[in-house]
C-alpha cells in the first residue's frame, strides 16, 4: 500500500514540495494550521459528536446552541473560550475532506450556510444564515427583522389578551438574552393575574385570576 511519502514522492520532485503535501495529508490539525497552533479539539470523535447535532438542525431548521450555564461550568473546567474551540475545531474536522467523513459534500455545503457566533452569556450559536436557500434537505430559517417579533412571542401576547384563556402558556426550546429575559418579565410584572417562570431556554405563564 502507498504510504503518504511515496505518494508525496511520485507527485512532487521537490523535497519542500513533498513536505508539503506529507504534512497535509498527515496531519492532525485544520487545514491552513501551523504545527505550533494547538487543535486538541480537531479528532474524529469530536466531529462524530457534533455530526449528530447538525444532522438534526438539517433536518428541523433550528439552532444549535451550546449554553455557557451547561457547559462552562466549575465542574466542567471548560471556559468560554474552550467551548468556542471545541465547537469550531470539531467542525472543521467534519468538513475537511481528507478526513472522509463528509463524502457527499453534505456538511461543507451546510457549513457554507451558517454561522458559529459567541452569545454575550448565552452560549456558541450555530444559525443559518438569513435568506439562503436550502438544498439536498437544508432548511434555512429566516430570522424576524429587529423591529419585528418572532411568532412564539405574538402567541404569548395574544394569550395575555384572552382572559378567557385558563390554558397554561409554554414555550420551549428559546435561546433568549440577558436583556430580552429582563424585557419580558418587565413586561409580564405589568399584567394583571399571571404568574410566570422565564429563562433563557423556557417561558411559562399561568393565569391566578382576572
């Protein structure tokens, strides 16, 4: 069997060139990194790990998210900056084709639909990129404008007005700010006859009387 040397060999005369080409083929860091740059996030289990999470955001449309509260932890020992790492370093592993986890293009083309941001104290957002297309099962979501409000929220608010309305009032599965929490339940304080549980993740609104 051809080793990457006899490869690299066959191809390219040059001794620097060869280097090159062993070192690519070889390597155990992104494509790009220097031998100095530290990637001990860039493995195959991690990229097998994180795989299983955008398989489900291609299929549903909705965000990845890595809660800073779940993972950056004093038990955990992982730092936001770790966090951050590890999500993007593990993607890059997916992607990159020597690796050959992503044959059919898949995650490349997803990946080229996204973006990976750090939340001020939320967490690292995976989220389509507004306005994309979807192809071969991608399913981009289209973010509400700023001075818009997203569906979930004019349920809720359509719900503060129907008094008669004793149904419990949930919504599940948010990725919420620091700021939006505070403008939420400075809102609810305001409405008469409801108690509410609000975190960065879940809403929940009861109605005591009217």
């Amino acid at each position: 069997m051809n080793t990457p040397e006899d490869l690299a060999k066959a191809l390219f005369p040059s001794q620097k060139l060869s280097e090159k080409l062993v070192n690519m083929l070889t390597s155990t860091k992104p494509a790009g990194w220097s031998h100095r740059s530290n990637a001990p996030y860039y493995k195959k289990v991690y990229a097998l790990e994180i795989k299983e999470a955008i398989d489900a955001m291609i299929q549903t449309g909705e965000n990845i998210i890595y809660y800073y509260s779940q993972w950056c932890t004093p038990e955990t020992g992982v730092s936001s900056q770790t966090l951050y790492n590890r999500v993007n370093q593990s993607i890059r592993f997916l992607v990159e084709p020597q690796n050959g986890l992503d044959k059919a293009g898949i995650y490349e083309r997803w990946y080229d639909s996204v973006k990976v941001e750090r939340v001020r104290e939320l967490g690292v957002r995976i989220s389509f990129l507004a306005g994309l297309s979807g192809t071969d099962g991608l399913k981009p979501v289209l973010v509400a404008p700023r001075e818009g409000k997203p569906v979930w929220y004019r349920k809720m608010t359509d719900w503060i007005e129907d008094s008669d309305n004793w149904e419990p009032f949930t919504q599940d599965n948010l990725a919420l700010s620091p700021e939006e929490i505070v403008d939420i339940k400075t809102m609810l304080s305001t409405v008469r006859g409801v108690q509410y549980a609000v975190d960065e993740r879940h809403i929940s609104i009861i109605r005591t009387s009217l």
